[in-house]
C-alpha cells in the first residue's frame, strides 16, 4: 500500500489512472505536494496533509459534492465516446458542453434527452476547471473550441432565472403560527425568524455556534443584546456582521424566539441549531443540516395555505430556503443600501434581483432628463 507522501508525488501517469475510476478521488487535492526535489519526512508530510484540509475548505462542502457528481459524470462521458479525461482537451470539452446543451439523443447517463439549462452547464465548467486544477492540470476556459460552443449556447438557450417566491411579512407570520410549542416548535420558529430577519441563507442559519471558536465546522457566531441579536458569520462572500433587532412583540420576535430556544433546549455552547431526542424532550448535540431549513419552509407553507389556490406539488416548487431572503429584500421599507449589507451582496443590482416587489419607477428618469 503506497504511502501518503508516495502518493502527494504521484505523477500525472498516475493521475490519469486515477481520472478512469469515475472520478472517485475528487475530494482529494493533488496539487498539494511536495516539490519532486524534497524528501519527504514526518513533519513535512503532516504538513501535506494540513496544506490538503485548508485547500479543501477553501470551497463549501456542498460545492465540493457538486464538483465530485460533475468529474464523475464527464469522465463517464469520455469513457463512452472512447476518450480520456486526462490531459484536459478543449476539444473534447466543447462537444462535452453541446451535448450537455442539445440534448438531442438519450444516452446511458440520462434517461431523458432534456437539455440542461445554461446555468448548470456553467456549474459543470466551473467543476471540471476546478477538478483539473486539483489534478495539476489547467483548464483554459477561454479557449476558443469552449468559449465560442458556451457562447452559442447561452445565445441560443439562455433564459430568464427561474425565482423562488418570496416569503413575505403575512406569510411567515402565518408560518410559524403552525408551529406548536414543543421543543421543536420553538427552535423551528427561531429558525423561520431568525433567517427572514436577517435574509440568511439556510446554511448560514446551520451553521452558527454559540460563541466564537465552539466548534471546528462553525459557520459564525451570535451575541445577544438589550437591543438585539449580532450574528458574525463567515459567509459565502466572507466574513460580516448581521445585525437582528428586537421585534415589536414576543411573538414574531426573532431574538426572542432565539432566546427561548436557547433557554428550554439548555444550549450554551456549541451548534445554535441542533437535533432533537424522538420524544422531543431533548436537544441533541448533532447540528442540523442545511435541508432541515427547506424542507420546514415548505411544510410550514404547505401546513399556513399559503397560494392554496395552486396544486399542491406546483406550489412547493415555488419555494425554497431562498424564500427567506427574498422575502427580506421584497419586504423591508428601508433604503436599499441597508438591505445589500444585510444579505451580504457586493452590488445593488444584486440585491435587486431578490425584489420581487418594489417602486420600480421610483426615479423617473425620463422625466430627470426633461421629457
């Protein structure tokens, strides 16, 4: 059996063996090794092996299953066109995207011939540059034989961006209004609040701890004031504060309901958001996962009647975790800017595109330019 450092100096031979098995090894990083001119030693490999885990969270570990499910599928592609995966060949890859685009034939790795959307097919790029670069190889994503097919597929395909629905102030009330009393009552209605007031994405919600440094897979953490709650998060677009002040009644206030979680769950260190015992007595020490937050947007959507009057399935689609920072965007009667820094974005536009409600012709600028 080789050896860690063995295989951190595996050379690309080898990893063109590796790129056959479906892409089995993309979780690991290649690119982190010793240069080929050092001999490995205890202290040097343990710091191989350190370079690999910060390497590794440089991207979500949701990203990270994407990336795998991508490689895996591209290298199933190669295998029935007769091809390799290795070396990168932007030949290869631009009849890899029209084909993903035409969906003209049914194939072994679809059991439709449905075309994927332009979004995903960027999705599938980005994994594919993202797996060769842990491989050691480059992908040129402006190579003419990628560029021009992406290109012609976004002009030919491209369509407006499919939006969840917004949760707005009426809906969330009636929301957690469905929500019993138990112990899971109040955390999933700390949840639903505490994401709609600080328009947090689900993982964001998950991921929060107690204090500062609680836990190795913290996401940020919260403190709580007379006034409010401060969560610091160390979000998809970097680290920030979100401020969440204190409702106008117990009721449908988030910090309130974040208070009484904490309070009847004995939480005071570790996850915010945990597992519960089967009897519901209990609180866990087990983090919840980021679908609890959608799956308990939907069922409490479901459980309100929100938008009864459209089939049951047709209306579940409709929403998501998004739901909640939308609903944040579309509903707060603030200036702009305050609901950009909110949500995290770098940009109004941005922020605009989580409206789905607003004085869109609130500056008339035909009238500013004197008609």
């Amino acid at each position: 059996m080789p050896s860690e450092t063995e295989k951190s100096r595996s050379a690309p031979s080898e990893q063109l063996n590796d790129a056959r098995v479906d892409g089995k090894d993309q979780g690991e990083t290649h690119s982190i090794a010793l240069p080929s001119h050092v001999a490995g030693s205890g202290t040097l490999d343990r710091l191989v092996d350190t370079a690999r885990v910060y390497a590794r969270a440089s991207v979500s570990e949701n990203t990270l299953k994407a990336y795998a499910k991508d490689w895996a599928h591209f290298a199933r592609w190669c295998r029935m066109k007769s091809t390799e995966a290795l070396p990168p060949s932007p030949e290869m890859i631009g009849l890899y995207l029209a084909d993903l685009a035409s969906g003209s034939r049914p194939s072994a790795l679809q059991s439709t011939s449905r075309p994927l959307s332009v979004s995903t097919i960027e999705r599938r790029l980005s994994g594919l540059a993202w797996s060769y670069a842990q491989r050691g190889f480059t992908l040129d994503q402006k190579d003419s034989h990628i560029a021009t097919v992406l290109a012609g597929i976004k002009r030919k395909h491209a369509r407006p961006p499919v939006q969840k629905e917004a949760i707005l102030p009426e809906d969330i009330l009636a929301m957690v209004a469905t929500l019993p009393f138990d112990l899971r009552g109040l955390r999933d209605r700390a949840i639903l609040l505490l994401g709609y007031a600080g328009g947090l994405r689900r993982s964001e919600i998950v991921s929060l701890d107690v204090g500062k440094d609680d836990t190795p897979g913290s996401g940020g953490w919260i403190e709580i004031f007379d006034k409010g709650a401060l969560l610091t998060l160390n979000a998809k677009t970097g680290w920030r504060e979100v401020e969440i002040g204190r409702g106008s009644s117990d009721q449908t206030c988030p910090v309130h309901a974040l208070e009484q979680w904490l309070l009847f769950a004995k939480i005071d260190f570790g996850p915010v958001f945990v597992g519960t015992s089967r009897d519901g007595k209990r609180a866990t020490e087990t983090r919840l996962n980021d679908k609890h937050v959608a799956r308990l947007i939907k069922r409490t959507v479901q459980d309100s009647g929100i938008l009864s009057d459209l089939p049951e399935k047709e209306r579940l689609a409709l929403f998501s975790g998004h739901s909640l920072r939308a609903g944040l965007a579309s509903s707060a009667e603030v200036d702009e800017r305050y609901v950009q820094k909110q949500l995290g974005h770098a940009s109004a536009e941005m922020t605009r595109r989580y409206q789905r409600r607003r004085d869109r012709f609130r500056v008339n600028l035909t009238k500013a330019a004197g008609l």
